[in-house]
C-alpha cells in the first residue's frame, strides 16, 4: 500500500477472529459449600471460614 493511498483512502485495521464458541460447563457450588459449612456443617467450620473472609479482606477498602 502506498503513502497516498493511505492518505487518500485511509487505513483499514481488522479486528481480532473470534474464537469458536465452547461448550457450556456445568457450574458447582459443591466445592465452595463444603470449604464454608465443613464436612459435617458445624459451627466451628462457619467461624473458622468467617475468620478467613476476614483475614482475606484486611488490606481492601
């Protein structure tokens, strides 16, 4: 392409491909229930991840 092509006609960028479209996974909170209730759901599991929320979210504001 030549200088006065490009000043006269202008300078045309592609965008990005898109990639192909995957396929849907299926989304658990299974994982996340059991790091927060424990395996048996007690009270100190609750407290214990509690304190970790907190410990996590010290240095945000």
């Amino acid at each position: 392409m030549s200088i006065e092509d490009a000043i006269m006609g202008g300078i045309v960028f592609k965008g990005k491909k898109d990639k192909p479209q995957e396929e849907e996974k299926v989304k658990t909170k299974a994982k996340k229930a059991t790091y927060i209730r424990g395996q048996h759901g007690s009270g100190a599991a609750k407290m214990k991840a509690d304190i970790r929320k907190k410990r996590a979210n010290r240095h945000k504001k």
